[in-house]
C-alpha cells in the first residue's frame, strides 16, 4: 500500500498538469484559427480589419462561434482599434488567456498567467 500510495503521490500531479496543458492548446488552437480568418477577413476586405465580427469569421471559419456571447468564457474574443490593427484573445478552460496582437502586422503572442500551463516565464507562448 505504501508503494502504490507513493506512485499516487508522484503520478496525479503530473496528469493534472497534462489536463492543464491540453486545455492551454485548444486555446492557443482557437487563437490561431481566429487569426487565420481574420487575415482572410483583411484580404477580402481591401486589407482592412474594420468591421470584423464574430459572425463574419464564422461565415469564414465555421468551428468559430457566430456570436461574443457564443464564445463566453472560457472562450475567444475579438477586437479591432483600427484598420490595421486586432487583438484576439482565447481563453481556456482553466482562465489562462493567450492572445493574438497585429499592429500594423507586428506580431505579439502574450499570455497569462506566467510559467503556468501553456504560458511560460517569457510570457510570449509563440516561442
């Protein structure tokens, strides 16, 4: 018993991590997905990411929800500040958000929280 109790001890934390880790790359998988269909949005568009909604990305991708509320959290969020420039941030089942920033085509990758799950100590989850 004392063995079995010690592989317990040693083996549940590490499968929980897993867990942790798995609901992180479905969100980092929806946040790739929204970019791709947000650049086919711009392409269509002149280059303009203005006017871009969550039904427009769903007409483009239909695994996106076609709606904010669809996508509650845990879940993905858009936002445009102007023609040039998005924000896309996925959360996962667990609160970690990873997000997805083009300014101008500078692109960021940051998450939260740090050195948890998916999101490791540079913040960054592209690298």
């Amino acid at each position: 018993m004392l063995i079995i109790g010690i592989l317990a001890a040693i083996a549940l934390p590490a499968f929980f991590n897993q867990k942790e880790k798995a609901g992180d790359s479905k969100a980092k998988e929806n946040a790739h997905t929204a970019q791709v269909a947000m650049e086919t949005y711009a392409t269509e568009n002149g280059g303009s990411y203005t006017g871009v909604t969550m039904a427009a990305l769903h007409k483009i991708e239909p695994t996106i929800s076609a709606t904010e509320a669809e996508a509650a959290k845990p879940g993905l969020r858009i936002s445009t500040t102007a023609s040039n420039k998005y924000k896309i941030e996925s959360e996962s089942t667990n609160l970690h958000t990873f997000s997805i920033e083009n300014n101008a085509g500078e692109l960021k990758y940051p998450c939260t929280p740090k050195e948890s799950g998916g999101c490791p100590a540079s913040e960054i989850w592209n690298e």
